[in-house]
C-alpha cells in the first residue's frame, strides 16, 4: 500500500513539474515574443528558399562560403527584388569604417555618390575637395576604385568606403562622363578637407546678394542666417540662392528653418508620404529674414535631396524661380536598422512631395527657366546660370 502511494506521489509530482515548465516556457515566449518590435510572417512558398539551401550544400562542386556569407548574398538578393537603390545591406565592415571616418581618422576625396539603374554615380563633388578640383561633375560615371571592377551590386555607401582611407594615401578612380565613350583615370589623394555650408557676397555691379548652400549640416541654418545678415546690411534689394551641386544632408532642422527666411510658418515646406497612404506635412520655420526681397534659386543635376525640398518648397508657394538644370530626384526617406551581425539595413519608409504634391523621387524638379551650362563654359568658368538669374532679377523676366 505504502509503495503505491510513494509511486502516486512521485506521479503527482512529475505531473506539477511538468505543468510548471510549460508554463514556464509559456511565460518566456510571452516576454520574447511581446519584446519583438515585429512579428514574422514566412509564406509557404518560401519553402523554396530551404529546398535550394539543401540542393547547393549537398551537390555544388566547390567549397560553400560561410553561413553568414550565404545568408548576407540572399539578403541582397532580397533587397535587389524591391528595385529601390537606397534599400540596401551595409556590411558590417563598412558599418566600423563609417564610425572610423566619423571619429576623423580617415582622409577622403570628396565625392557624393548615388546607385541608379545599376550605375554608381556622381551627384555632386563636395567644394574645395581633391574631387572637386580634379574636375569630376554631376552624372560621371564610376567604373573602377583602385585596381579592380565595381561589383555590380555595390551600393553608395560600399563605394564610399572604398574611397576613404589615411589622410596623404592616394587612390585611383576610373570614370566616364555622360555622352562620352572614352575612360578617364584620376589619381586622387585623401584629404581632410574644410567643408563649407554657407557663402555669400554681393554680385558686383548689383544690388543682389548671392548666397550659396553647398549642404544641410547641423549648423547650415545658423550659417544661412549671418550671411542673410551679411546681404541684407549691405542693402541687397534681392536674393540669388544658389543649389547647385547640393546633395542635401540634414532633414528636417536645417531646411524648415532656411525656409522660414522666406515662407510663412504656416506654409508647408513638404509632405512625406508612408506606405499605408498617410502623409506628414512638414511647415516652415519663423525666421522670416527674407520675407520682402524677390528670390531666385539656382539648380542643376547635382541639386538633391534636402535641396530639392527647399528648392521646390520656394517655388510652390511662389517665393521663387528656378533657374537652372533638372535636378537630380532623390526624395525618399531611409531608416537604419541594425542586425544582430553588426550589419544593418537602410530601409526606404517613405517619399517626399513638394507642396503641390509633386514627387520628387526618380523624376526632380524642372527648372522654370531651362539654362544648360556647356563644356565650353566650365572650362571658361563662364556661369551662364548665374547670369540668367542676374537679367531676370533686373528685367523681371
């Protein structure tokens, strides 16, 4: 009797064990799962995926790269099917050099590069770089960084990389320009250059001030503000805003609050518009430096980003003209989320439309008054734009 209430006991005993692990688990999958920030739906066709994994690793004749290796190439793969260049993988090699470059341990050339149609491209040469004074122009095409081809999936933020390194070294890159058959090799050496945001002056001979934006950093809206100050106390009767050969930067801080110098705070400097159909809409600062004085904006190819939102905002809310070239079209908005490897995705979340509800993205902005700068120009640093700008304001036309 004794036995076979021990062996009842010991019954009941495994039985609450038992109970409690699974609650356990239970309770643990729970937390894990609450502390996803999102859930994961496989499809059932993404059987395939694991089919193949097992068809390569049982029967392909060479040696399989690494897991991680194998894992990043599909995830490329992946991201290549969404046909969005700024979607993109950044290793996390590239990730340590970024943060390398930002602590001011590398030197660069100066280039501002973005990915279309499989081609890395030049949107701008930052001022006073050693790309800028090799003569490299927007729409360039990069062939070669060093020795070797491109890959064909490289992305902006890869070829970047492979152009910084320590400040003195030297580096070759391979191009073509639009139009031209012919490669060009520039040698180029990495330095730490000044990068300036903001310059002004009165055009000779005019009561016009001119001031130039060559990006949007942290401190361009401080910078736009003393030499709005500058042209205004020497009596200018107008503004020439310059934007050529600006890649943008900083967003949304810098270009609310330049755009406050001319618009009402009640205006709409641009809406950004997300995948379910919502929309933000972004308004001017309050500065209001600039509210009386006739606006003219310059704008070429290299004209991008944080650019073409001021630049369109401007215009849209009829505060300017735009003189110039077609902008480049970059107005989408990417987000950085971090893998557990130490790479992370740049994930495209949205797009920006100008305050007539233009999209910006892939197409930019057309001029008001078309004005091509030549070959023949830049070599005679003839600014054809600038003096368009310069009639207009006289003339009125």
């Amino acid at each position: 009797m004794r036995s076979v209430l021990q062996l009842l006991v010991m019954l009941l005993l495994a039985f609450l064990i038992i109970l409690m692990s699974y609650f356990v688990g239970f309770g643990v999958n729970y937390v894990l799962v609450r502390g996803q920030t999102t859930t994961l739906d496989v499809p059932k066709t993404f059987g395939v995926f694991w089919e193949s994994w097992r068809i390569i690793k049982d029967q392909f004749y060479s040696p399989i790269p690494g897991f991680e290796t194998m894992a990043h190439g599909a995830i490329k793969g992946m991201l290549r099917a969404l046909d969005d260049p700024n979607t993109v993988l950044v290793e996390k090699d590239t990730a340590k050099q970024e943060q390398s470059t930002l602590r001011g341990e590398t030197g660069d050339i100066g280039l501002n590069l973005d990915v279309r149609n499989r081609l890395l491209l030049v949107v701008s040469a930052i001022p006073n770089s050693p790309a800028d004074k090799a003569g490299f122009r927007s729409g360039d095409i990069i062939l070669k960084i060093g020795p070797k081809d491109l890959p064909i999936d490289i992305t902006a933020q890869e070829a970047a990389v492979l152009l910084r390194g320590p400040v003195g070294s030297k580096i070759m890159v391979t191009f073509r320009r639009i139009g031209e058959e012919k490669t060009n090799d520039l040698e180029l050496t990495r330095e730490k250059y000044a990068l300036p945001t903001v310059e002004s002056k009165i055009i000779p001979n005019t009561t016009f001030g001119y001031i130039k934006i060559s990006l949007e950093t942290a401190e361009t809206a401080n910078e736009f503000a003393r030499e709005l100050d500058k042209v205004k106390a020497q009596k200018a009767t107008a503004i020439i805003l310059d934007l050529r050969n600006n890649p943008g930067g900083l967003f949304p801080d810098p270009v609310l609050d330049i755009a406050g110098q001319f618009l009402k705070n009640s205006e709409v400097v641009v809406y950004e518009k997300y995948r379910d159909g919502s929309e933000k809409a972004y308004n001017a600062g309050s500065k209001r430096g600039a509210a009386d004085l006739p606006v003219v904006v310059l704008v070429n190819n290299g004209t991008a980003s944080a650019a073409e939102i001021l630049a369109g905002a401007l215009r849209d809310n009829k505060r300017a003209v735009l003189i110039g070239e077609p902008t480049y079209g970059k107005g989408s908005v990417q987000t950085i989320r971090d893998l557990s490897d130490g790479a992370s995705l740049h994930i495209t979340v949205a797009t920006w439309y100008t305050p007539n509800k233009k999209l910006i993205e892939g197409t930019g902005l057309s001029p008001d008054i078309s004005v091509p700068l030549t070959d023949d120009d830049i070599q005679k640093s003839f600014d054809r734009q600038l003096n368009r700008a310069i009639e207009y304001l006289q003339k009125g036309a």
